[in-house]
C-alpha cells in the first residue's frame, strides 16, 4: 500500500500542512477498525434471544428490585449519559469505591469490572443485587419479585420454563440473604433452583446489554476511506485529528494497552495512577477479582454457565494469581470517551486533557517497591501534540445505537418496556 498523502487542499485544511501516514503507520490504522459483530457468548444459550432481551430490558430499569425502590441497573449505566453515570465514583444506596464504566460495546469484553471479578457479562449483572452499596437485596427475593408479577412470570417461563414455588415460605424463607444462616439452612437443591432463576434473569439482562452498540464514528469513516482511497470519506477527520491519529499509532506508543477495534487489550495494568483520595493505593484491583471469579459459582466454568468446559472457562480457570495482579486494573475502551468523564477508575480525571497530561509527564504517578508497570516512560509531548491527541480520541464518537441495531428492543428511548414480555 502506497502512503497515504492526505492533501490538505483537498480534504479542505488549506492552512494546514498535508499529513503523510507511512505504510507501517496505515497497517497500524487498519486494525482498529472496523468493529466487529458481536461475539456469540457459549455461557449463555439466550444471548441472542430477542424475547430474553426483551425481558432483559424491562429488569435493567426497574427499581423495584433494590431496597430502597430507587435503584435500577440505569441509575449507574444511564442511556443517555453513554450508559455511565457522569460522577467519579457509582453510587447506589451508598457512595462506592470506584467510577461506573459505560455499557457501549460492552459484549465485546472478556473480563467485567474495573477488576474482572466477572468473566461473563450475565454474571457481571448478578453482582450489584446483593451489593450492600448498590441494590442491598437477595437473589430470593428477587427470583420472588419475578414469581409474584404476573407479567414477569409469564415472560420468564416463557423462556426459561416454571420458576421454582416461591411462595412456599418455609422452602424459600424471606430473610434468606446468600451469606446468611436462613441460606445455609435450605435444601440444596432449594438453593440451586434460586440460583439458576437468578441466572436466567441476569442472562436476559445481558442479551439486552449486548444490543448496546455504538461503533460509527468518523475515525471509522476515515479508515474506510483509507481502504477504499476515498478522498470524501478521508475529509471525515480534520488535519489535527488525523496528526493526533499519527502520534497514537506511532511516536505516543498507545496501542500498547489501546489496542484493536474497541482501543483496549482488555488486560489488567498498575499504571502508578493518582489516587482518588489522594493517599496511597489500597485496592487490589485485580488481585481479588481474580480470586472472586475463580471460586464463584456463576462463573464461566461454573454450574450455571451454558459452556462450562469452553474456552472461556478454561482461560478463568487456568490464570494464577500473582503478586503482579495487585493494584491493577481493566484497560478501559477509547471509543465514545468523550461522552464518559470523569476517566480511570476512581473518577480521578475531570477532562481528557487532564488524563494526557497525566501521560505526558507522570507527575504524580504513584511509585510502588513491587508489581509496578515498567513500561510507562512520560511522553514529553508538545502543547500542539497533546491538543492534536486529544482531537483524534474525541473523533472516535458515535451516535447512540441506531434502531436498526435494536430488532424489537430499542435503547435510545431510556424506557423500560410498557410489559416484560414481548408482545405479537
């Protein structure tokens, strides 16, 4: 492939100096577009059910099921904040501990949360019910909300078949929160029959995240038209956009982490960040989320995935947890990152200029005797660069998800459906 000379004249930059991408830089480019289709999940035989999804919409945005009648999935993952919540750190019926991450692209992740204590994105949903801080409810009176809404019932047995006997008090005793003696004291198979419900119910939750699709951007439009010599669609980013695009394939060294279609290796890295409270780190980040998707149960090699001996299982199950895992975290996507501040894990940046800044210098950057990031050496960027940077990752923005994306299901409304199941 010949390089790629943008003519300023041509692509409208009159004033503007041509941008010249190398060969190396154009094979660089072509990676990271366009984004694939969403990947099938094996763990979950419903995720592209458009009934589940159905049903999944309706339970993402209903408070009901906290305990407070507040709280729903959207109080965190709002639609139209880019499915986050615009705040540093999530807050439920408490404050907590860490920022929420969009759900834009969600399905096309391998680990969920900051520190990956979910390896699938149904189990990923399962985990803010009981969350004390989040919804503060129990999986048995959730699967006893469903049992008791006739709408709900019919939509979840139509899929999934009958729901255990939930008004049998003595079988499923109301104050039986997973980690208390009333849990403990059920019959296994009592136990199992509440959790496989909780399951299903979080696998419809995933079919309707999964929909979440955002991936249209004119940085998108640009490499097509890099495929297709296309002078029109290359006019799609402006010359400092396309010098900032320059910087982050090459001289910026960001794929790195920031690597593929969706701009993120998914992996897990201790970068020194700032702190959110301004003393030294104390989250483990990774090292306890690998602990906790390893020996739950609703993990991919668990009893309740659809493909419990599938890759996805196997990668789980085969990691050893390291000192190396402490203070890590997910590398988050770029995509749409103009729509999600404040940026890392604890909210610690209000602006993206704030978080090149950071990069640029490392002023800041939290040193530790052990499992430290090697790889980080400031970037001594220009003023220009950094304004030239910060343009090509705001041009990675999409439109919300397009109805034709949605079949019957359509997130853009912000609304839950008027019934959970899916009409004719």
């Amino acid at each position: 492939m010949l390089a790629l000379c943008c003519m300023s004249a041509v692509l409208g930059f009159a004033d503007e100096p041509a941008v010249v991408f190398t060969p190396r830089q154009q094979r660089r480019i072509l990676q990271h577009s366009p984004v694939p289709a969403v990947p099938d999940d094996p763990t979950n035989d419903w995720d592209r059910d458009p009934a589940a999804a159905h049903l999944g919409q309706a339970l993402f945005f209903d408070a009901g099921f906290s305990r407070n009648g507040q709280v729903s999935c959207a109080t965190c993952h709002g639609p139209m904040i880019a499915w986050t919540d615009a705040q540093p750190l999530a807050t439920g019926l408490e404050t907590g501990t860490r920022h929420s991450p969009s759900l834009l692209n969600v399905a096309h992740q391998r680990w969920f949360f900051w520190d990956g204590r979910a390896d699938t994105l149904w189990s990923q949903a399962m985990h803010p019910i009981e969350h004390p801080g989040e919804f503060d409810a129990s999986r048995i009176e959730y699967v006893r909300r469903i049992h008791s809404d006739a709408a709900y019932r019919e939509a979840y047995e139509s899929l999934f078949g009958p729901l255990p006997p939930m008004d049998d008090e003595q079988r499923f005793p109301r104050d039986a929160r997973s980690d208390s003696p009333a849990w403990a004291a059920m019959a296994e198979t009592d136990r199992d029959q509440v959790n496989r419900a909780f399951a299903n119910c979080s696998k419809s939750v995933a079919a309707y995240e999964s929909r979440l699709r955002s991936v249209e951007s004119p940085f998108d439009v640009f490499v097509e038209g890099l495929r297709q010599d296309d002078e029109t669609k290359l006019a799609a980013l402006t010359a400092s956009e396309q010098r900032g695009l320059q910087l982050f394939v090459d001289e910026a060294g960001c794929r790195q982490c920031h690597s593929g279609p969706l701009f993120s290796d998914f992996e897990f890295h201790n970068i020194g960040i700032p702190t959110g409270h301004g003393g030294a780190p104390r989250d483990p980040g990774r090292f306890d989320g690998l602990a906790h998707v390893q020996r739950s149960p609703f993990s991919a090699h668990g009893p309740y995935s659809d493909d419990p001996d599938g890759a996805r299982a196997r990668r789980t199950a085969s990691i050893v947890q390291g000192q190396e895992h402490w203070g890590s975290f997910k590398t988050p996507t770029l995509r749409n990152i103009e729509r999600t501040a404040p940026y890392m894990h604890q909210g610690q940046f209000d602006r993206l200029e704030d978080v090149l800044a950071f990069y640029n210098t490392l002023e800041d950057m939290q040193l530790q005797d052990h499992h430290q990031e090697m790889v980080l050496k400031p970037l001594e960027l220009t003023d220009a660069q950094l304004a030239d940077l910060a343009a090509f990752l705001r041009s990675l923005t999409s439109p919300l998800p397009p109805k034709s994306l949605m079949g019957p299901v359509d997130p853009r409304t912000g609304k839950p459906p008027s019934e959970p199941i899916e009409g004719p």
